[in-house]
C-alpha cells in the first residue's frame, strides 16, 4: 500500500501538545482512520461496528502495529525532537526559510509540505487569520506501509 500523507485543520489553542491529544482522540473516536485488520482500501474504521474502541486494543493488532492507520492516530506524542512517531512544531526559522514569513497562513501551506520529514512522524504549524491573530493549528505528515 505505500504510506499516507494526512493533513487536518484544529481551531488554534496556545497548548499544541493538548490539541494534538484532542485531534489524535477524535480521528480514533470518529473511526477516520485505516483499519489494517479489514485490508478493505477505500474504507475507514468507521464502517466497520467491530471496529477497535481502545488505542490499546487497536494497537495490539500486529496488522496494524505492521501498516499503521494511515493517520494523526499512528503519532504517539508531540516533541521538539522529531523520531518516529513524533509530531514536531515548526519553528520560526523552518517558516521564515520556507515561506519567507514566521506569520503563516493558509496560503502557506503547499509550501509546507516540504518541511515535513520521514514517513512515520509529523509536522504542525499556527495558521493566522487576515489580522495576524493565530486561527488554527495545522497538522500534516505521513505514515503507514
């Protein structure tokens, strides 16, 4: 299957690591994630009432352990060391070599995607609003076999 690049938009808040945990919670709750224990491509967990409703009885499946969720679901923690697994802020200076600004916005974002890293781990970045005040979080990596 190859991995999966995933992107979501949060409303901002000042704590990432809190609206990482958020984020990560509601794909898993909302089953908006690949569910490797079905094979069955073009669906999510969600169509499937059998469908894991712990991260621990999800995770204990070695088909997932093996392909992942293709999603926010398969980052464990948000770090300023990125790894596997790991969701790492942009820094100011990543965003001013990137887009030529430390006050992204969503016209940024294309620009964005080159500032992730490996496959298995993540990026996220505040979005602001036309006045400058910080409007959302974006997240975005890639993961899954």
């Amino acid at each position: 299957m190859g991995a999966s690049g995933w992107d979501y938009y949060v409303p901002y808040q000042p704590d990432l690591a809190a609206a990482f945990t958020s984020l990560r919670t509601k794909v898993f709750d909302d089953g908006d994630y690949f569910w490797a224990v079905h094979y069955d491509f073009g669906k999510t967990a969600a169509d499937f009432p059998d469908r894991p409703r712990t991260m621990d009885e999800l995770w204990s499946s070695e088909d997932v352990q093996e392909s992942g969720t293709h999603s926010i679901v398969d980052m464990s923690r948000l770090s300023t060391t990125a790894g596997p697994g790991v969701v790492t802020p942009l820094t100011d200076a990543e965003a001013l070599s990137i887009a030529g600004s430390s006050t992204l916005t969503r016209a940024h974002v294309e620009r964005l995607q080159e500032a992730a890293y490996e496959r298995w781990s993540g990026r996220c970045a505040v979005l602001h609003d036309a006045d400058g005040k910080p409007a959302e979080i974006y997240f975005w990596g890639a993961s899954g076999d």
